[in-house]
C-alpha cells in the first residue's frame, strides 16, 4: 500500500498493491460465510476503473449490463462498454479480465434477467459500504480511509506502468482513454495529480534486476 495526502483537502489517497487487492476481494462474502458475487463484482469492476454511478444505475445510466460486455476478435478476451461517463460524452471501452467476464454472464444467468439489466441493481451508498466493510481486514490506514476513488486510483497506476513497462508508447493515452479522462490538458492535469500514484512495489522489483548497482570490488 501506498499513501499520499490530498493536495488540496483532507484525508489522503491510497494505491493498493497486489496483495491487498486479492484480499480485499476474498473478504466480500456476508460475515456467515454466504458468498456475495455482487459484491465482489462491484469491487472487480472498481479495479478496472470504473466510476461508483457507472457500475450501478444512475443518471450517467443504468450501470454495468451483460449487453456491455464485447468479445474480442476470435474471442482473445473482452472488454466492457461504459456508457456516456462524466467526464467524456462518447462511449469508452475497458479491457476486462476473462474472470470478470464470466463473473457477469453467471451473474445474469442466476438472475434470470434480461441483457440489458443492470447487473448491480443496488445505489452508490452500498457501494460505499461494501467496500468498506471488505477493507476492514487490511491494514492502516486502508481499513479506514479506503474508498471507490482508490481502487480506480489503483487501477489507473497499475495499468499505466504495465503499458509502460511493457515498452508501449501511448501508455499514458490508453490509460486515460480507458478511464474516461478527458484527452486534454485538464484531463491530463486531473489523471496525474490525482490519480496516478507512486511506482508499484511489483515494478520496483522488476526494475531492480534490471539496474547496474555498483557493490565494490568482491570480497
């Protein structure tokens, strides 16, 4: 985990790594046990990126629906079809995890719905409590100050330094194109100052195989 404070506020912004975010996804069944999917769902699709209102119905629209879920060419992946969002007035696309995916088709299936229902028929506040309460296993200060922002917070880092680890050199464009920032100067101003956040530890540890330390004559 890592920590700034708000430039311009109180309170701080957080970016989990990757361990925490597997626990904070483990920890969304009910306190019996029972298996939450919906919970679990909102919180995958907050790491994907996604705004509180463009997971659940809003008016921004009606949330995450099986209909907004594409397979790529040969069905090499998917990805998800966000409505018109706050930011942005045109449609975006984000990539999402195959497990993501089925999550969504499951989910539909046990409903009984129809394809363009929204998956997570619940209001922003739950949202809100849901995470939460899924964070109250983690350590400080995330058990406390954890919130929607962070986890697309997280999610905007991770993805940025993966594109840019990975040698492509419109990293910083397709990040914020995924993440509906505006693809301009404010855009770009917002997306830095408030969302991109400090090099994960996971591409620290990469990079150190790769720096030329020098240790002294052996011994």
């Amino acid at each position: 985990m890592q920590t700034r404070p708000h430039a311009e506020q109180q309170g701080i912004k957080l970016w989990l790594n990757q361990s925490e975010q597997y626990a904070l996804l483990a920890n969304t069944d009910d306190r019996d046990g029972r298996p939450r999917p919906e919970r679990k769902l909102a919180l995958s699709l907050g790491l994907h990126g996604l705004r509180t209102d463009e997971i659940v119905p809003s008016s921004n629209g009606p949330g995450v629906t099986e209909g907004d879920v594409r397979a790529l060419e040969n069905e090499q992946g998917y990805v998800l079809e966000i409505q018109d969002g706050k930011t942005t007035s045109s449609k975006r696309e984000v990539p999402l995890a195959p497990d993501v995916a089925r999550d969504i088709f499951s989910m539909k299936r046990a409903a009984r719905a129809r394809q363009d229902d929204p998956i997570i028929d619940y209001g922003k506040r739950t949202l809100r409590k849901w995470v939460k309460d899924a964070a109250e296993d983690l350590a400080p200060p995330a058990n406390e100050e954890l919130s929607m922002h962070d986890l697309r917070r997280t999610w905007a880092t991770q993805t940025f330094y993966a594109l840019a680890m990975d040698g492509v050199p419109i990293a910083e464009a397709l990040t914020m194109s995924w993440g509906g920032w505006a693809q301009n100067q404010n855009g770009r101003s917002t997306f830095r100052e408030a969302y991109l956040g400090p090099v994960p530890d996971h591409v620290v540890r990469k990079c150190l195989k790769a720096i030329p330390y020098e240790t002294g004559p052996e011994r």
